[in-house]
C-alpha cells in the first residue's frame, strides 16, 4: 500500500485511538510528525509522544489525553493535501472553532501554531485544524 498523505493518516490513527478510547496511537516517524506531535503537546491536546526505535524508520507513540473519559481531541482535519496544497500569509491565517481550538502551520521557522505565526508576523502551509 503506498501512502500519498502520511500527515492525513497521522491524524486519521490519533482520531480512530482517542474515540476507540486506546492510551496511546502509534504511527511511522518523521521529522515533520515530531514536530506536529510537538505542537498538540505543548497545547495540552496529547499527553505526551515519543519516538520508538525499530529497523525502519521508528514509530511515533502519541499518548493521548482525556478529561472525564472525554478526549481533549475533539476534531482533527487536513487542511492542506498533497493535490491541493493551503497557504496563508499573515493575514489569512484562519481562526479555528473562533479561537477554542488551532490552526498548526509550516513556516519558514517551522512548525507554528495560527497564535505563533500571527505573533512571528509570518504565514505558511496550513496542515491541519485541530479543537
């Protein structure tokens, strides 16, 4: 099976784990996953993630987090795609759930949330939404 959207599926696993109620959700590793894992972690979206080593490229734990048997994940969606990619300048940058939740973007500083980038003064790719 060959994956044209490895970031779709990051989020399509975290979606099917946090409502199937699991602990955790592995997928395969890269940099930019790190850096998305990252970003839901410093705000409060996951619990925690880190790498586990294998003969391939490793495997990335994402620990997911709940409040009252509840996932703080309410809804995750790709917004850029390999066929049709988003971009945003300051500006444009979009406001998620009208600020409850968060736009996570490439930028020339890397991984940004949409309140980082606004504050930096630059846009970039919109990957996903998040709230």
């Amino acid at each position: 099976m060959s994956m044209t959207d490895p970031i779709a599926d990051m989020l399509t696993r975290i979606r099917n784990a946090s409502r199937a109620g699991h602990r955790y959700a592995d997928v395969p590793c890269s940099n930019l996953k790190i850096d998305i894992a990252r970003t839901l972690y410093e705000r409060g979206f996951v619990r925690g993630f880190r790498k586990i080593e294998d003969e391939k490229q490793g495997m990335l734990r994402i620990y997911l987090a709940y409040r009252g048997g509840r996932s703080l994940i309410v809804g995750l969606k790709r917004i850029s795609k390999p066929g049709c990619r988003v971009y945003a300048g300051v500006r444009e940058i979009p406001r998620v759930m009208g600020g409850r939740g968060m736009a996570v973007l490439t930028t020339p500083r890397g991984v940004l949330t949409d309140a980082e980038a606004r504050k930096h003064g630059i846009g970039g790719e919109v990957l996903l939404h998040v709230w």
